[in-house]
C-alpha cells in the first residue's frame, strides 16, 4: 500500500488544494491531508474548522484522510508509514521554498520522497490568503472553495 501525506495551513481548503489532493489520489492508494498546528502563520479558522472544511469538501473521494500534525512533517510521514510528501507547484515563486523545504525533508528523512504535482493553470493564481481578503469584501468565491468553506466564510463575515 502506497500512502503520502499533503501538509499544508488550509485556512480555508481551496479548489487549488483539492486539485492536488485529486492528482495525488491517483498516485497513491492513500492520501493523508494533514493540518499543520505549529505553523508560523496565525490561521483564521482554528485546526477543528480547517479539518471540517478539508473532510465536508472531500467526502465523495475514497482513499482520502484528514488528520492533523504537530512537530516534523517527516516525522508524522514516517508514523503513517508514508513513502512521499505530497506539496504542490504554482509558478516559479512557489520554488525557492518548497525547494529549500524538500531538501531539509530530504536530510532529515531520506526514505521520505517529495512530490511535486502542478494544478489545472486555472488555479495558479489561487492562495487561501486571496481566499480569506475576497470574502472579507464579501465577494462571490464560489468558483474557488467548496459550497461548505463558502458557508464557512460568509459565517465569519457576514
Ligand atoms: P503552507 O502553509 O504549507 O504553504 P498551504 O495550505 O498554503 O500551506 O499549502 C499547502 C500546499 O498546497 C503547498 O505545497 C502549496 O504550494 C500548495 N497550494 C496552495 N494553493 C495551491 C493552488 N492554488 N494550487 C496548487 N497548489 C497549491
């Protein structure tokens, strides 16, 4: 059985992400969607919100787990007896840190791979922090989130 975690903040889960995740279903026999907790960021939607919106926006894929993370990726990898770390490429911004990231993960866990998948062009201009500013100007994000994370959003703004 071939598992591979996808790390990440989702604050919230976009289309972008899910296109990932799609991809990455296809490689793999299971996915593992893990939530980052110590994250340098301060998230919006706290950790239970962020791993509704990701279950609610995925619950007609089957060999999809949500779960959570504190500490190393690699470590919580190697728990879940994951071969690859699953993290996706937007355009050459996206580069330097997930190259930087890759190669740390790499030395600390050589077993562990990472993956680089690239989603549909329509979703590389797409961030959750884009996510987060449009809904607060109450704009219409409904070709960008699920209908749950839309929900979500218009109860936290109104
Ligand atoms: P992080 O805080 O680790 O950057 P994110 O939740 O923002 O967490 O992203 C997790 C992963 O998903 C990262 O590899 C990021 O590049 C990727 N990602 C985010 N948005 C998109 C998108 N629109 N298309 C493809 N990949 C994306």
């Amino acid at each position: 059985m071939k598992i591979s975690v996808y790390p990440g903040t989702f604050d919230p889960i976009t289309n972008g992400h899910i296109d990932i995740i799609e991809r990455a279903s296809e490689l793999f026999d299971k996915v593992i969607v893990t939530v980052a907790v110590n994250s340098a960021k301060t998230p919006m939607f706290t950790l239970e919100e962020r791993k509704e919106m990701i279950s609610e926006s995925l619950h007609s894929h089957k060999n999809i787990e949500v779960d959570s993370f504190n500490g190393l990726v690699v470590d919580f990898a190697r728990e879940k007896n994951a071969t690859a770390i699953i993290r996706g490429l937007r355009a050459i911004s996206d580069f330097e840190y997930e190259f930087q990231m890759a190669l740390m993960n790499r030395k600390l866990a050589p077993d562990v791979k990472t993956v680089f998948l690239m989603p549909n062009e329509k979703y590389t201009y797409l961030n959750s922090t884009i996510i987060r500013e449009l809904a607060r100007m109450k704009c219409d994000v409904s070709e960008f989130v699920a209908p749950c994370v839309q929900k979500k959003l218009r109860a936290k703004f109104g």
